[in-house]
C-alpha cells in the first residue's frame, strides 16, 4: 500500500511545514493498519493504567503523611519531654526536674490486653453476647503479636490533656484513690472506645502481667492526630521513644496498681512559663540525653517526614519503570515490524526527497502518537477505577492502606508520562536508526531470510555473563552486609536483568531448535518450514518474548524467592507438638505432676520451661545503629532440665548441634550459668563455645548475669514461634531464644513458679477438654503470691491461658505467606495480561509482513487451516520460549536470593535454603500458555478471510 502525498510538499523550504508533513505521514501509518494500532493503543493505556493506579495509591499514602501538622499531637501542652535512647527513663522523675520551673507532668505507658462485654477476647469471633462484669477476665499482654495494643496511661493531670468529648475527667483526690475498689475509673480515647464497643459507663477488663482489673468509662477524650504516629516521632530523632497519646488514662495510683508496682514516666508534659524555657533548662535535658518536642520541632518533623519517605517513592518509581518498561516493549514490536513491512515505502520517499533525519522524526513522531494517546487513556482509565472501582480487592494496591486516594493526583500525571514518553523514544530508536541506515536501492530489494534471522552471538554471550557479576557480589568475601545488600539491589539485580534480556534470542533459538519438532508432529506442519517461519520473525519474536517474560519472571522469581526464605520459618523438627502457657501467676512447682496428668498429654514427654525476656549487656547485635528482625537488644532466654530436653536417646528438644554435643551437655549440667546457642546467632553477635555475654535481669537493672556458651545448635521455625508463643514478655521483637538448664534461669532471675511447659500430644488429644482441664488447675492457685519482674508481688486470680499448637503455627504461617503472596504477584500476573497484547500484535505482524509469502504459500497449497495451525504453532514457541526465559531467571534468582540471605541477619540466620515450588510454576506456566493462546487466536482467525490472490495483489 503506497501513499498518496502532493509533491510540493517536499520541496518546501520552511521546515514547519516539513514537520507537519512528517506528523501527517506517521498519523497515516498508524490509519493505515488500525488492527495493530488499536492493539498497540489498547497496550499502552493499559500500562499507564497499572502505572496511574499504583502510583495513585502511593500518592495517596505520601499525601496522608503530610496532612499532620504535627503539633496537634501536643494537645493542651506546649512541649514534651522524651528519652532518646531505651533505658533514660528513669531520669524523667529526679529531683531535678520536679524542682524546676515549669511544672512538668508526668505520664506513663504500658502495654495492656483489653475485653468488653461488646468485645470477645483476642482471637475470638465477633457477635459474642455480653458478659457479666464480674467474670471479665483479660490476660496479660503478649508481644509480638500483628495487633496494636492499647495502652494504658497513667496520669498526675488535674485537666484532659486534650479535649473531651463526653463524661468528665480523673480525680486525683489521694485519700479518695486510696480507698477506691474495682471497677476503676478511666477516660477513654474516642478511637479506642469505637475500636472495643466502650461507651460511658461500660465496665471491661484489662491485662497485665500482674493479673487482670475491671475498669469503668467515667469519660471520653478526643483522639490525639495518629496519622502515621510512630514516623512522625522518629523523624523528629531516629532514637525517640514515641509517646504513648491514646488509649486508657487512669490515676497514676491505679496504674501502678495494675503494673504491680511503682511505675517511672515514659514521657513529661508542660507548658512554657512567660512563653520560654531558660537556657539552664535546655542544657540539662540535652547532658542527660532528653528530646524537648514542641509546636515548631513537630511542624518540622511533619514537613521532613512527607519529603523524605523514600521507601514509598522508590515503590512509586518502580510501579513507573515497569509501565517504561511495558511501553518500550509494546511500542517497540509495533514499531519494528512497521518499519520491516514499509522498508521499501521508505526507501521510496528518500528517492524522492525525504532525508534521513526526516525520515527519523516521522519514526518518532508515530511512537509519540502511541506514547501521547496511551498516557491520556491511562490516565482517564485510571481516574475511572480509582473513581469507582478504588474498593475492589482485585484491584487493591499491595500497599494500599485506609481509604483509597479517588483522584489522580499531580505527581502521577508527571511521571506517568515521563515514563510513557521515555518508553516511547526508546522503542523507536532502533526501528529509526535501521530505517535510516539502509541503503534507497538496497531497500527497494526485499530483505532475504538470511537478514531476518541475523543475531548477534557476542550480544547473547555478554547477556549469558553478565549475571555472574551477581555471583561475585554474593562470594566476595569482606563486604559489610550493608555494602553487600547495596550492591545486590542497586547493581546486581539490574544488570542479571539486562543479561537475560540481551540472552532472550539465545532462548527463542534454543527452544525452537528443541521443541519444534514435538510441534510440527502435533500440528502436521512440515519442520524446515515451521523453523523458517520463526527464523524469519527473529528480532521480533525475540522482543515479544522479553515483554512475557516481564510479567512471568517476575512472578517465577517471587515464587522461587519466597519458597526458598519461608522454609527456614516452617516450625522445625526440634519443635514439640504443644506449648501452653498459664499467666499471669503461673503453676507452683509441686503441682507440676498435676499438669502430666492432664487429658492428652504424653507425660514422659512433658517439661516446664522457664522463660525470662532480658537486655544484652553489651549491644551485639548492632541494635543500636541499625535495627531489625533479629538486631534487637534483648533475647529469650528458656530454662528446662537438661538430660530430659536436650540429651538421652529421645530428648523433648531434638536439636541438631554444630558442636561437640557431649562436652556442652556435660557443661549445661554442672553448676554455673552455661547455655545453647542458635548458630544464626552466634554468628550475628560474633560468639563461639567458650565465648561469655552479659544479660540485664528485668527486675532489677543492677543485676548482671553473665552466661557461657557451651554449644552451637540450628534453630529454625524458632521465630514463628516466639512470636506467638507469648515468650515475648517485655519487649515486641527479640533477637533469639537461648537455651540453659532450669536450674541456672531460676537462680539467675529469681524465677519461682512455672508459667510455661512443653509437652508431646497423644493420638485423640482434644483442645477444648484439655483447655477445660487446665483451666481448673490454673484457677486452684487464686489467693497465692507470684513475683512480677520488677514490680514486687502479686496476688494470683483469674489466670488466661494460651496454647500454641506445633500444627497451627504451620498453618498460620501458610497463611500468612498465602496473603503475601497473593498482593505481591498480583503486578506479574497483571502485567502478563497486558503483555499478551504484544503476542496480539506478533501475531498480526506475522501476517501483515508476511502477506506475499503467505499469499504464495496458500497459492501453492498451503490451506486456511494448516496456516492457522502454523500461527498457533509459532505462538506456542514463542510461549515455551518466554517460560524457559522466566524460569531460567527465576531459577537463578531465588538461588543468588538464597544464598544472599545467609550473609544477612534479617530473617533471623536461614541459613542456606533453595526451595522450587513446581506447581506453582506449572500453575504460572498454564497461564502463559492460556494468555498466548487468547490473543493469537483472533489474530489467526483473521487469517483465514484474503484469498491467496488478495494477498499477492495487496502486496
């Protein structure tokens, strides 16, 4: 099909008017094949669509962040007075400051579980019908758990701290506190009240470790602003302990009532005298590590916080390269097989008079047309779905938190078309610079088969590589983690990419080598002409090949990857079947008989555990200058007696140990403090056997116990356990759980009853009985005296219990990793979907540029149905080219993953696991085959309309 331009137009001298003229002859290619057009459109706002709507929804999150002032955190005061450091709370109460001018009050927060009448207890179904005052029972607050716990505050105030909203404020009458009996009364943060179904007068229950107490709603206080809460304090100083502004406010008499004990500020609240603070005041907050937090630093922290959330940005910046990166593709096989099928159109117009930079702009200029039209389609799209659809779970961003943003914000309109015009200018480089280069009277002749199928070997061989650049970063031994975590994310995980893109050819020959005699068999196809067929398509098969591969090795990486990390935390073997726990005041140890006694228990096979959460001495972890999973500054430390958990032929605890087991057992026996250490641990802390460390006793700060390593021991699953468990007694994470004989853990902490046991279950072990049973012997221990860690005694009452099946933490876990899953391959299998528009449009090209030789092949014999079974076939092939691509990628991925993730703490020393999930990836593999399949299919249907002379005439 030639084109019809008037000659003056070329011999015009303005070069408006060549421009204009270079505009009309790209809109008229694009006219002049609508079908690849439209399929080339519909790619390109479905790509802006996915890059509009993620981008959206950071967007929407980023702006959230910043509609906080900051101050309004404040309230009625003026400034706060927090530590920066854990630890510094104790000079909060000083005579020192209670002396100064002005008068600070103080405030302290703890950790509490809460039930209502209208709220069942954690973990319990909603509807419950209300329960009587007199048996509200909450237990003691487990860390660790994915819920928010309340807190309870305890107050010297005369007046709210912030406004309320119904009821009245505390009484902070001494005489009237002392002599006042349960329930108590408290003022409720509004947010909180709506959160449990508390209304004024309401009575409920709170837990804490020194049993549980009933309090009554006297009032309701507005809620302090807790948009992005914890971010805002830590941006005000890294090392902030954020305070504690909602929750349950009582009279300081009563919280330490519930704590067990007497109870240090966590915070100090004032307001400036005569508008500000003395210069002597400053400096002695600053010598004793103290943060002033007023208005203006707030307002500030606000402002920082809304520039600076880089881990959202860089989120957004991804979403948008991957729309680039979808766009270049789908633009680029459209554009290529343009360019191969008007060759000789081309070389007509520069015989005439078109120059090569001419010819190149109007290249541009068609690529543009596609960037232009699939941005502002994108974007109407994308306004659309977050307009009406913005609930939808399918298309709920991952990251998507609270009410989603309904309104394409300014920052997705910039970058949504950067990335569309980048894509663009990319993708038309090539077909430009190929436009351009030839020969008029070479192109005038058409291309041999031989040109078609040229591949540049040294381009496949740099590709095959450079992923071993991601092998040197992961062996090179000396790299700090950081240096290491850098250089494999900012520089490994790119260039791996590039290399299988530029190895992508290398794969579509393989394949077509391999399998395309299996598909010739299947499709009756003779096999020299079914390889010719893809030979000639080379380039452009390949490009097609690398767009699939975008959505199914991403999700073949993510599957290999999150298979190999989620073994480590499956519950290992070492694990019992059972671990309860009875809190707050625990078991005596003569009534422990008792407990093997009860119904479905292996009583050869049951043991108490000691459990004491404590401070390290010295930060081996780094906690200070970098926490996460496991650089904490605290373990778990877990007490049993020696020979039955961790020696003789069937120990309760099967550990598989990397040292000498019969020297470390021997040492666990003997008197004095000697322990088991996890390997992943000892490691992160730099500790071998003989190695000693400190760790802080709770109860009181002073007393330091120093421990011996007598053994390394492999830990995995321990910490989906701790996390749930409820050993984390005192602080949310921890770094490890450290094993010891229950002998030293008692002398050590001044442990007295036994809180936790572990036990084996017999065959027709039924929960509910054995809670019941349980439930009896915790009760018999009402009216006895139990020690709080720090606090003094207590007296046991109604005690909670928690058990912790071996069975459902592997369940829990699954599930867990089921809905992680599920959010982070929701983009791939979204972008593979997309994707398939570009097999749409190599299937179209196929029979666009191939016009006169099928036109000679139908001519020849070639029936309408055996032309359809050659398309489908060159489909298929492309498809086991594009799974071979996304496994061998995924593969290698998740094995350098793998192995990386033994040189890093995070997920708790894993230690070196490659785990391949096959039906997953046949499951992925399906859909490919599925998404290649719909969107050949029409394309291969039109084939069958021209007759073998329309195909030659047209030609």
């Amino acid at each position: 099909m030639y084109l019809r331009v008037p000659l003056c137009v070329f011999v015009s001298k303005k070069e408006s008017a060549a421009m204009f003229f270079q505009f009309k002859l790209a809109l008229a290619h694009l006219l002049a094949n609508p079908a690849r057009a439209l399929l080339t459109l519909l790619g390109m706002i479905a790509a802006a669509t996915l890059a509009a709507w993620t981008v959206a929804s950071y967007d929407g999150m980023l702006s959230q962040q910043g509609q906080s002032q900051g101050d309004e955190q404040l309230g009625k005061y003026d400034f706060f007075i927090l530590p920066s450091k854990a630890g510094q709370d104790s000079a909060l109460l000083t005579p020192q400051y209670q002396s100064t001018d002005p008068v600070l009050e103080p405030y302290s927060c703890s950790e509490v579980s809460l039930r209502s009448p209208s709220a069942p207890a954690r973990g319990g179904r909603g509807g419950a019908p209300a329960v009587p005052p007199a048996e509200l029972v909450a237990p003691p607050p487990l860390k660790g758990l994915p819920i928010a716990l309340p807190y309870l505050i305890g107050c010297t105030s005369l007046e709210a701290p912030r406004q309320l909203e119904a009821g009245h404020w505390l009484s902070q009458d001494e005489a009237a506190l002392a002599e006042l009996k349960q329930p108590f009364p408290c003022v409720v943060s509004s947010n909180l009240a709506k959160r449990f179904g508390l209304q004024l007068q309401t009575v409920f229950a709170v837990g804490s470790h020194a049993g549980s107490f009933l309090l009554q709603v006297s009032g309701l206080i507005e809620p302090a602003d807790s948009k992005n809460h914890w971010a805002l304090w830590r941006s005000l100083d890294p090392a902030l302990s954020p305070p504690g502004l909602d929750g349950v406010f009582v009279s300081w008499r009563i919280a330490e009532q519930v704590a067990g004990g007497s109870l240090q500020a966590s915070y100090l609240a004032g307001n400036l005298p005569k508008g500000k603070l003395s210069k002597s005041f400053k400096q002695a907050l600053q010598d004793e590590g103290l943060v002033l937090a007023d208005g203006a630093a707030l307002r500030r922290a606000a402002k920082k916080l809304q520039r600076s959330d880089t881990r959202l940005r860089l989120q957004s910046w991804t979403a948008s390269g991957l729309s680039m990166l979808i766009a270049f593709f789908i633009i680029f096989t459209s554009l290529s097989m343009g360019v191969e099928e008007r060759i000789r159109q081309y070389a007509l117009l520069r015989s005439v008079a078109l120059t090569r930079r001419q010819l190149v702009f109007s290249i541009l200029c068609e690529s543009l047309l596609f960037a232009l039209i699939g941005w502002l389609g994108g974007l109407l799209a994308g306004g659309l779905l977050l307009r009406y659809f913005s609930a939808s779970p399918i298309l709920q961003s991952p990251m998507q938190r609270g009410e989603a943003l309904r309104l394409i914000g300014y920052n997705t309109v910039w970058l949504t078309a950067l990335c569309s015009i980048l894509g663009a200018l990319g993708a038309a480089a090539l077909p430009a610079w190929r436009a351009a280069k030839r020969d008029i009277l070479e192109s005038l002749q058409p291309s041999s088969l031989q040109e078609r199928r040229q591949v540049s070997f040294k381009v496949c061989i740099i590709g095959l590589l450079l992923p071993l650049l991601q092998i040197w970063i992961i062996t090179q031994p000396g790299l700090a983690e950081m240096s290491r975590v850098k250089l494999y994310s900012l520089l490994g995980c790119p260039v791996t990419a590039l290399g299988f893109v530029l190895a992508a050819p290398f794969f579509l020959l393989a394949v077509n080598y391999i399998f395309s005699p299996l598909l010739a068999f299947l499709f009756r196809l003779p096999l020299p002409f079914l390889r010719s067929q893809l030979d000639a398509n080379l380039w452009r098969s390949s490009g097609t090949v690398v767009a699939l591969s975008l959505g199914l090795g991403f999700y073949m990486m993510i599957l290999i990857w999150s298979a190999s990390l989620l073994k480590p935390f499956l519950p290992g073997d070492w694990l019992p079947e059972l671990f309860a726990s009875v809190a707050p005041g625990g078991l005596q140890e003569s009534d422990f008989d008792l407990v093997k006694e009860l119904p479905g228990l292996e009583a050869q096979a049951c043991l108490p555990v000691y459990v004491e959460q404590c401070q390290l001495a010295e930060d081996l972890t780094g906690s200070a200058l970098r926490q996460n999973v496991v650089r904490q500054n605290n373990v778990t430390m877990m007490g049993m007696p020696v020979q039955e958990a961790y020696g003789g032929k069937q120990p309760l605890l099967p550990f598989e140990f990397l040292s000498d087991k019969q020297s470390a057992l021997q040492k666990l026996a003997s008197p004095g403090n000697y322990c088991l250490l996890p390997s992943f641990f000892a490691e992160l802390a730099g500790l071998a056997v003989g190695d000693s460390f400190g760790l802080v006793s709770p109860g009181d700060p002073k007393n330091i116990q120093r421990y011996e390593v007598a053994g390394l021991i492999r830990l995995n699953g321990w910490h989906w356990f701790s996390k749930f468990s409820g050993t984390r007694r005192h602080y949310t994470r921890t770094a490890a759980i450290i094993f010891c004989s229950e002998q030293s853990l008692r002398q050590s902490f001044n442990l007295q009853r036994i809180n936790y046991f572990w036990s084996q279950i017999k065959p027709d072990f039924e929960e509910k009985q054995f809670m019941r049973a349980l439930q009896q012997l915790a009760d018999s221990q009402a009216g006895q005296s139990f020690q709080v860690s720090g606090k003094g005694q207590a007296i046991v009452g109604k005690q909670s219990l928690k058990l912790t099946l071996k069975s459902a933490l592997h369940s829990s876990i699954m599930a867990r990793t089921e809905q992680i899953l599920s959010g982070m391959l929701r983009m791939p299998k979204l972008l593979l979907w997309i994707m398939s528009l570009a097999v749409a449009n190599t299937a179209l090209a196929s029979i666009r540029v191939r016009r006169l030789e099928i036109g000679l092949m139908r001519a020849l014999g070639l029936d309408r149905w055996g032309l359809m079974r050659l398309l489908l076939a060159e489909t298929l092939l492309i498809a086991l080219s594009s799974i071979s691509l996304s496994l061998a990628y995924g593969l290698y991925s998740g094995l350098c993953s793998a192995q990386m993730a033994t040189h890093i703490g995070f997920f708790g020393g894993m230690g070196w696991n490659f785990v391949v999930p096959w039906s997953r990836i046949w499951q992925g593999s399906l859909l490919m085959f599925l998404v290649c399949f719909v969107a050949a299919i029409i394309p291969a249907l039109l084939a069958l309309r021209p007759k073998p002379l329309e195909l030659i005439q047209t030609e």
